[in-house]
C-alpha cells in the first residue's frame, strides 16, 4: 500500500510518502509560497524522492478540515485530481484527530484547536483508550477563544496551532503540549489512513470536499450585500 498525503491546513504544508506503514519521506513545502503555488512542486519532489510514478500511489490521504479555507481548498483538489489521475483511492482525514494523532503517548486527555479567526477557534476533546489511540469525545465546536480556555478542565492538554498566539494567556491550571506537535503533519495524515483503510474506510472521489467551520469572511458580506 502505497500512500501520498497531503496536509495544507495552515501556512506551511507538507507532503509525505508511506509504504506499507512505513514513512519513506516527509517535505515541508516551500515557506516562500502560499500553497496554491509551493504544493505541486512540493508532491513532485516527493515522488522523484521515493522513486515514484504517478501510478504507483494506491491512496491519496489529505486533512480536510477545519483550518484555512485557502489551503484546505488547495490541499482536497489536488488529492482528488491526483486520485484521478492514479486511479487511485482518496480519503479525507479531520485536521483536529491529525493533530490529536501527532501528541505524544504519554498524553491520555488532549483538546486540539485550530485558529477560526475572529476571536474564534474550532476545538475537540480527545481521550486516549484502551487500544493506545486518542479518539474524540464529541463533535467538534466553534466558539470563542476565551470560552474555550476558561471552560476546559483543569489538568488538561492543550495543543494546535492556534497555541501560536496564546504566549502569556494559557491558564496554570493547564497544560501545553511541546509546539514541536501543534501542526498538523502529513506522515500522521498517512499514518491515520493506513488504520482507517485497514479497518475498511473509503471515501468517494467524487463528493469528498473541505470542511469548514464558518462560512468565509467573503461569503457573510455577500449575503449581506444580497439581503
């Protein structure tokens, strides 16, 4: 099984390729570009990299959301072009379980979130169960950045990328996973598609699209304007 992922959630993307649950590669995209121009490139150095063709990747594994709209957009259809071109299977992985996905083991109580602008963030809580896997506790919810810090429990981890604009405001009472986990990373996005295929997971090339928190910030002053 051989996997091309994809994770473009936030400014700086990366590729990543794996064999049969092996990591062979992991690129960061190039920091200088947005992802609409460094990702294209970036997929091709990862494939000149593993000595890879195109019809050689058996699954295209890409987060889809929450997270930009830009690279989440960019990131979802490139995988489904990509996926068509190869012929080969597509699946959309939740950006909060990625990052969820990457903590370190140790860690049993985690929430994740994702800047959602505004003075917002999407949040989920994860607990790590008894097959050594963090799983959710429930959907997750969009809602203010002070509402998330000041209802979480006491003792809890914290991590995402949205930790990037908390320097000085986390409460003592709660704890901050390493920044070395807070983005998402396309090897987890591959190595959560390699569990997810096992057990028989499979998404339609077709309809997979971004998820999103919100409708953009474009999209509310139209219809806006239009009322």
């Amino acid at each position: 099984m051989r996997i091309l992922a994809l994770e473009t959630t936030e400014a700086i993307g990366t590729v990543a390729a794996m064999c049969d649950g092996k990591l062979l590669a992991e690129l960061t995209l190039e920091l200088r570009l947005r992802s609409a121009q460094s990702l294209a490139p970036g997929m091709k150095a990862l494939l000149e990299q593993v000595d890879w063709r195109t019809g050689d990747v058996d699954l295209v594994a890409v987060t889809v959301g929450p997270g930009s709209f830009t690279g989440l957009r960019v990131g979802v259809t490139a995988a489904k072009t990509f996926a068509y071109a190869a012929q080969a299977e597509v699946m959309g992985l939740d950006t909060l379980e990625v990052i969820a996905a990457g903590a370190p083991e140790e860690i049993d109580l985690l929430s994740t979130a994702v800047d959602a602008q505004r003075g917002d963030v999407v949040a989920a809580f994860f607990r790590r169960e008894a097959n050594g896997n963090l799983h959710s506790s429930g959907p997750a919810e969009l809602v203010s950045l002070d509402a998330w810090l000041s209802n979480l429990p006491s003792g809890i981890w914290l991590c995402g990328p949205v930790l990037k604009k908390l320097a000085g405001r986390v409460p003592a009472n709660l704890k901050t996973v390493d920044s070395r986990f807070w983005a998402p990373r396309a090897s987890t996005v591959a190595q959560l598609a390699v569990r997810y295929h096992a057990a028989g997971r499979r998404d339609d090339l077709w309809s997979l699209l971004p998820h999103y928190c919100r409708r953009s910030a474009a999209e509310e002053k139209w219809e806006k304007k239009d009322a």
